[in-house]
C-alpha cells in the first residue's frame, strides 16, 4: 500500500460553519501558506473569510478567489505590497525598522517572562508614545503552546497593549490554537472578543485550527525493531519531506498497547513522527493517523528516494 492522506472536506466546511455559529463579532483570515489546494480556497471564499498572506507571490495565487475580503499582509517583506493596488489589503510591518506610514505593526510580548521570545513583531513597550498614539492597527504574534491557563495570560496581556495603543480601530490576534480542542478555541476567541471594546474589529489567522478531524494518514510498516519495552517502527514515509508541521495521532485496533517511535524512512536519525503508545505492530501491517495537518500538504516533495506522498481533498 502506498502511503496517502485523505481530508474530508465536509468536516472542514462543517467546522467553519460551527466557528461561524458560535462565536460573534470576530472576523477570520485563512493562512494562505496553510493550504492552498484550490478546493481549501473555494470553500475560504464562500466562507466570507479573508485571506492572511505573506509576500507578492502569495498574492498573486489568491487573486482568483478575491472579491474584496480583507486581507493582511504580515510576513518580513509585507512591505513589497505597499503599491498594491487592491482596496481591502493591510499591509503589517515587521518591525520598526521596516515600519512606514499607514502601515499596521506586528507586536509580541516579548517583556513578559510568561511568553516565549519571538523573532518577529516588536515588543510593544519600547514603542515610542508619538507612534503607539498614530497606530491603527496592531498584529499579534504568539507561537507559545495554548492551553487554557495560557490563554488566561494572554487575556491579561491583551489588556494591558489595549492601554498602550489608545487609537487602535483593528486587532489581529494571530493564530497558533492548533493545540486547543474546537471547544476550547471558542471558549478562547469569545474570551477575546469581550476584553477587547466593541469599537475595535477583532480578526483571528485560522489555518490547522480548522482542519480539527479533517486529514487521515494511510500508511504501512516498513521496517520494526523490538526492544522489550517498547518498538521502533519504521513506515513508508519520510517525515522531514512529506509530513512536516502535522500533529498526527494513531488509532489503535485494540488495548493493548506498547511504547513505540514511529520513524520515518529516510537515514536520518532525526526522522521521528511520533513517540506514543501503539499495537504491537508486524511489517506489512496497515496503520492510521488522524489529524493531519494541511501545511504537510504544502511541505510535500520527494527525498532520498522516496516519491511524494499522495494527497487527497474530497
């Protein structure tokens, strides 16, 4: 059996209209660089979504899918659009360096211990008064891993750049809640939107948030080495080239379960998929992993002898 990866796009349509249901007043970007399979984006466009981009070439692979959504430009060379002639976009500067007139800011928390230090956006305390008082629209930038108690520290966060930029008419949360469950994400987004005051548009970038139960992975076992605690199966794979930035889970066939490493099949010692507890597992076997991610989709390519992996969109 050749390996494959099959997303069910009803799922994803379903989680959206769910999103749409239960939450109020938040506006949502699509990561482009998330998943751009042309059947993704229809359904984004239908959605009345916008689109969260990085750079022209981004641009250019969205324009059949526009009819004036918003659309935030937020990536290092954002500024490469600043002549763009389409009407909704937002260009969002990286840093101050790179900061012109008009433009939104990416900020992070960097001046707080609760956070993880991030390479992009500014740390919103050293903003000068004249520049925090012109700004109207701010982007967060936040990769920490979310679980509820670090959503509570983000609210407070929220809070206090609220004081800081007096003007703001536009915040962009950013993403990064692929690690919440769906009801967490909501419980998350509704918390959002009553810190901050109805006069501010709140959007949020959601790429693999969406995605929740959408992608399966079909593979087979390779190679197995059996250890007495535990195993180390080998699959028909390559993790690094065909399942970059997924978070899969396996599914058992029964209870019985061992510690195991599931490996990809290149020779890279490096090339783990996941460490978890599985069957005792037999090569030849079939196995499964759910939730896949969209951006395996786009990091596919074909490496040490091994053809891309098959992807799916029905």
């Amino acid at each position: 059996m050749n390996p494959r990866v099959e997303f069910d796009l009803s799922i994803f349509r379903s989680n959206i209209q769910n999103l749409k249901d239960k939450t109020k007043n938040i506006n949502y970007l699509f990561p482009v660089k998330c998943c751009k399979h042309s059947s993704v984006l229809e359904i984004i466009k239908d959605s009345g979504f916008g689109f969260d981009i990085s750079n022209k070439k981004e641009f250019s692979q969205i324009k059949q899918y526009l009819n004036n959504q918003f659309i935030s430009v937020s990536g290092p060379t954002s500024y490469e659009l600043s002549d763009c002639k389409y009407d909704n976009i937002h260009i969002v500067s990286n840093n101050l360096e790179s900061y012109k007139e008009n433009n939104g800011l990416r900020i992070n928390f960097n001046s707080n211990n609760l956070f993880r230090y991030s390479r992009f956006g500014v740390d919103y305390k050293i903003i000068d008064e004249d520049l925090r008082n012109k700004l109207t629209y701010i982007h967060f930038h936040s990769s920490d891993y979310k679980d509820m108690n670090m959503c509570k520290c983000i609210y407070e966060e929220i809070k206090e750049v609220l004081k800081y930029f007096p003007n703001i008419k536009i915040l962009n949360i950013g993403g990064h809640i692929e690690h919440l469950t769906f009801e967490e994400g909501i419980e998350y987004l509704n918390n959002i939107r009553n810190i901050v005051p109805d006069n501010i548009e709140v959007y949020a970038e959601l790429g693999d948030f969406l995605f929740k139960n959408t992608g399966t992975l079909y593979s087979k076992v390779v190679d197995i080495r059996n250890d007495v605690d535990m195993q180390q199966v080998t699959l028909n794979f390559i993790k690094m080239a065909n399942q970059r930035w997924t978070y899969p889970e396996y599914v058992p066939k029964s209870k019985n379960l061992v510690k195991t490493i599931f490996y990809g099949s290149s020779c890279c010692e490096s090339d783990i998929y996941l460490e978890t507890y599985a069957d005792r597992l037999n090569i030849g076997d079939e196995i499964i992993f759910k939730n896949i991610s969209p951006y395996s989709y786009e990091w596919n390519v074909s490496f040490s002898g091994e053809d891309k992996l098959e992807y799916i969109f029905k």
